[in-house]
C-alpha cells in the first residue's frame, strides 16, 4: 500500500507516460538509479532521448523543482534545486489527472521563462510517432520533426 498520496501520483503518472510512449510505438528504459535527472530514456529516430514526467497541478507543468533548502533527512543534507532544462533533459512530459499526456522538448520548454508553466498557453510539442510493422513488413516513422 503507498503511505503518501504523491508517491502514488507520481507512479500512476510515470506509468501514463510509459505506457503513450509504448503506444507510439517506442521502448522505454528507466535508470537503474533513483538519483537520475531523468525518468525514462526513449530510442527514437533522433536518438537516444531522456525523459522526465510531472504530475501537473490544474493546468501547470513544472520545469524547475525548487526544494528550497528541504533536507533529505533530519540533520541531513540539504537538497539541491533541479532544473530540467539545464540539465539538457530532451523532453518535459506533463501528465494531466484525466490521464491527458502533453509532450514539451527541450528547445521549447527551456525557453519558458518561468519555473512552472500552463498548457493552455504553451500548446505542447507531438511526440514522435512510429508505426511498429507486422511481420515480414518494412518500418515507418510518421510524424518525425
């Protein structure tokens, strides 16, 4: 059973995200580290890519986690800020409650010049698409930007 209401969050979106991406026709690897930058890394035409997923509040995605001083234990240390985009994490990946997935990649996230941001004013970016062949048929990749 999850002892916090974020943790299960967190997990029900991550799974979201994994699962639109299998849907489009892409692996998805995790870290074997829990102290990766990233969530996922996905092989796509472009290449290797890293991934991470917000569970958004209402309408916002956040792009910069800012712990402001929180420690990670009691007398621990302190835990650093993290922005993504700094970090050259190639996709911000926004997942609504409803389930709705929003796709940002870095060149367009990192231009936001805020640390959290709103879908409805930042439309969100399509996530390539390929269309995984039957048997003995040739790959298609669609929607490649």
């Amino acid at each position: 059973m999850y002892r916090d209401k974020s943790n299960q969050s967190g997990d029900v979106s991550a799974l979201t995200a994994r699962l639109d991406m299998a849907k489009k026709g892409f692996i998805v690897s995790e870290p074997l580290s829990r102290d990766s930058v990233y969530d996922f890394l996905v092989e796509t035409p472009d290449g290797i890519e890293s991934v991470q997923v917000k569970t958004m509040c209402g309408n916002s995605i956040t792009k910069v986690v800012n712990r402001s001083g929180e420690r990670v234990s009691a007398n621990g240390k302190i835990r650093n800020s993290i922005d993504y985009a700094q970090h050259g994490i190639d996709w911000l990946v926004g997942v609504h409650k409803d389930g709705r997935v929003f796709y940002y990649r870095h060149e367009n996230y990192s231009n936001i010049p805020s640390d959290s941001f709103s879908v409805n004013k930042y439309p969100s970016d399509e996530f390539p698409l390929y269309e995984v062949p039957n048997r003995h048929t040739k790959p298609l990749l669609k929607d490649i930007a």
